[in-house]
C-alpha cells in the first residue's frame, strides 16, 4: 500500500481520528481534565461538579465532531476539486473545445486520473486539429473538382453543393436551402428524367448552343441518422469524343490491316492470271481464281461481321423451351452439359443468344481444352437465367481479362476483336450482362446472366 495513495491518506487520517479520539476521552476522564478542575477548587475556590460519564460523552463529541468535520474536509476538499474541474472539462468537450485541461499535481490516484484526461485532451486536440485539416483538404478537392457535387436531404433541399454544381444550376449562386426539384423545373427534359430516376444515366442536353453530355451517378444514404442523396454529375462529351475517336482508330487499323491480307493476295493473283492468259497456260487459271475467290469470301465474310455487330438488332424476347433449344445448338458446336435444365422456360432472343453461345463454344474449343472439357451450364437462379460455358485452356492473363469484352480486341492473328464484344452487346441488350474469369482448377469460365420474368410469355 503506497503512503501517498488515497488508500494510505485515508488510512492515517482515521487512525489519526482514532488516536484524537482516545486521547480526548483520556484527558475527560482521567487527565488533565479532573487534575484541572481539582486545582480550581483547591486553588481558586471555585465549585465544578466533576463530570459524569454523560458529561464526558457530550464534552468530547462536542471536541469531535468539529475534528471530524476538519478530517473530512481535508479528504474530500481534492477530490471535489478534482470533480468540479472535471465537470467543466466534460462541459467543454461537449461543447467541442478540448483546450481545457486541469492543473492539478497529486502523486496518488486522483493525480494518475488528472494525467489521463489531460492526455486524453491533448489527444482530442490533435485528432481535431488533424481532422480539421482533411476537411479542408476534402471540402478543396470536392469544390474544385469538375464534377458537379449536389448533396439533398430527405425533403429534396440542397445540403451541400459545390463550385461546378453551382455553375452548373444556379449560375454561380449558393444552392444551400433550395428546393433541387424546383431549381431544374425549368431544365432540358432529359436531365429531369435522369434526376428523377434512382440509376445512374448518361443523357445529353444542349447547352450555349451545342450537345453536352454528362453521367449522374447517384446514391441514397443516411447522414446522422437522416435521408439524404448524393448526385454527381460528370461531363463526358470530351471523354466520350476522345473514346470515338479511339474507337474508329482501332476500327480503321483492324480494317485497313484486312484489307491488305485480302487484296494484295488477289492484286497479285490477278496479275499472275493476266499473264498465265498472255501466254496461253490456261490448265492453272482455275487455280488462280479458286483463290481469288477464296480471298473474296473470306473479305466478305469480315465485313458482313462488322455490318451485322453494328446493325444488331434490338432482342426480340420469346419463350424458350431448353430441350429443343439445346438440341439445335448441338447441330453447331459440341459441349458437355453440366447439370439439369431449369424447369421454368427461357425468356430471350433464341437466335442472338443461340449465336452468342456457338461463339463462346467455338471459343472454348479454340482455346486448346480437349474436347471433353469444354462445358455448358444452365441455372436459374431467382429471377436470373445464369449461361454458363468453360474450358480447360491455358485461361487468361488479368491484362487481357480487362480488355477481352471490348471491340476489336483479339489475341488471335485471324480474329477480329468482334466474337466476345458481339456478346457484350447481346447481353447487355436484353438487360444483362458478361463476365469473364480464370477457373481455379485451370481454363477459363464465361458467365452470361440475363433477367427473367415471374411468368415468362
């Protein structure tokens, strides 16, 4: 037990007490109280009755009590102290100012709490000092960035907007307090249908007298236990103009590059036939134009890819039943059919999702899987219908992963780039969507889902 603690203080104050109160009693009634009032009769003449054991008892409570009330006083008049400071400093965080801290110096328990909460404060001081400073950072970034920022609580009235949102809806002026839904009443239609909505949009309106097309991205969520909804708005017209430009570069290399496999074979072909003609060796011109025609074919058959990837039609959805549906796809490709059909019927484009999965097929058999290994299944799973085709190919590598679903992109020297982003287009047509993704006991899995009606037809 350490003497300075308030365990060893309190120790010594009561055994003091008790001390004071022995020796009190013993001076009452045995000394110097009766040798005392003896010698004032013997001496002075004067009469005090001696006290009796009430007597006593009243005279040293009357000693006592105001000892005891000193005692008190001196244990509990620092720990007082100590509450009322603590009182204040609590008030003060509450308040949010964590400057307070109290200057006590004890060496007992009281001293270790005292040293604690000025730690604590000086923690709170630098985490606020810190977060202070992030959201200057934060309130920086978010008010410069290009992206128009527009923040609305549960009853639709901006919370929060930034520089470009300001520009954006109001001209430069604050948007704080204002009803968004009446701040683009008088807005291009299509940016009111894409606010309205709970997606993210992409829509174009016309803006200082040309197109200008932005992405709102937006998201619902509690802020301190309230409703309230982000929107971002994100103009896309230079990206998007960059990306096409992009786009019909890649096209006119793909292009380019197979016009010249195709027509300088048969540029030669042709002159070598003139010649062989010139000359009367007539015997090897079949030849000749069996390959220009051969080269012809295949040019044709690569624009008519191209045509057919940018004239897809929109899906026309239908019933589909699976046993008839998966005999005709066996009349193209072979597969291996993993589990049982769904029982309820298809609901989808029969012959885009019919091409899709030749080309998934033809892919999976392409890859260099044994025949064996390449696989289709079939899921329904709530209100989606889950394609499945894999193979026991080499897979992909994560580079060619992020680029394999986009146009004109191939790994094979033939390949036009067209099979996979033709099944991105289709999928995505009929509502759903593709992925890719490496198998973990080796090849390659392709996952289409689409969404199916309760009760399809």
């Amino acid at each position: 037990m350490r003497l300075r603690s308030l365990e060893g203080r309190l120790t010594v104050l009561l055994a003091a007490a008790s001390l004071s109160g022995a020796l009190v009693y013993v001076g009452v009634t045995h000394y110097p109280l009766p040798q005392l009032l003896g010698w004032m009769h013997d001496s002075l003449g004067i009469s005090i009755a001696f006290p009796n054991r009430s007597d006593a008892v009243i005279i040293c409570a009357a000693i006592l009590v105001p000892l005891s009330w000193w005692f008190a006083h001196i244990v509990m008049e620092p720990v007082k102290r100590l509450l009322r400071a603590l009182e204040g400093a609590v008030a003060s965080y509450r308040d949010g100012d964590f400057s307070i801290s109290i200057a006590l110096h004890r060496r007992d328990e009281l001293g270790d709490l005292i040293r604690v909460h000025n730690e604590l404060g000086q923690t709170l001081r630098e985490q606020r000092q810190n977060l202070a400073q992030r959201e200057l950072l934060l309130d920086t970034v978010v008010q410069n960035t290009p992206v128009a920022l527009v923040l609305t609580d549960g009853n639709g009235r901006v919370a929060y907007a930034n520089i470009a949102a300001r520009h954006l809806f109001n001209e430069g002026r604050s948007l704080n307090g204002l009803h968004f839904a009446t701040l683009i009443a008088d807005a291009p239609e299509a940016l009111q249908k894409a606010t309205e909505g709970s997606e993210d949009a992409l829509f174009s309106v016309e803006m200082d007298g040309s197109e200008e097309t932005f992405h709102l991205s937006q998201r619902a969520f509690r802020l301190q236990g309230r409703p309230h909804r982000l929107q971002l708005y994100r103009r896309m017209t230079r990206e998007l103009s960059r990306q096409e430009v992009a786009a019909w570069k890649r096209v006119i290399r793909v292009v380019s590059h197979e016009l010249n496999n195709s027509l300088a074979p048969i540029s030669s072909l042709a002159h070598s036939g003139a010649e062989l003609a010139r000359r009367g060796d007539i015997q090897r011109l079949p030849g000749v134009f069996a390959t220009i025609g051969e080269r012809a074919r295949h040019l044709h058959g690569f624009i008519d890819g191209y045509a057919r990837f940018a004239k897809l039609p929109a899906p026309r959805h239908a019933v589909v039943e699976w046993r008839p549906f998966l005999d005709g796809l066996a009349l193209h490709c072979r597969f291996q059919l993993v589990g049982a059909m769904p029982a309820q019927a298809g609901w989808f484009d029969l012959a885009q999702i019919e091409q899709v999965l030749i080309n998934l097929v033809k892919n999976a058999h392409e890859s260099g899987s044994a025949p064996e290994g390449v696989s289709l299944a079939l899921t329904q799973v709530g209100h989606e219908l889950r394609i499945e085709v894999g193979d026991r190919g080499p897979g992909m590598s994560e580079a060619v992963l992020a680029q394999a679903l986009l146009p004109f992109y191939s790994t094979k020297r033939s390949g036009t780039g067209l099979g996979l982003a033709l099944a991105r287009e289709i999928s995505e047509a009929h509502g759903g969507r593709i992925a890719l993704a490496n198998r973990e006991d080796g090849g390659l899995r392709v996952t289409m889902v689409l969404p199916q009606p309760t009760n399809p037809g």
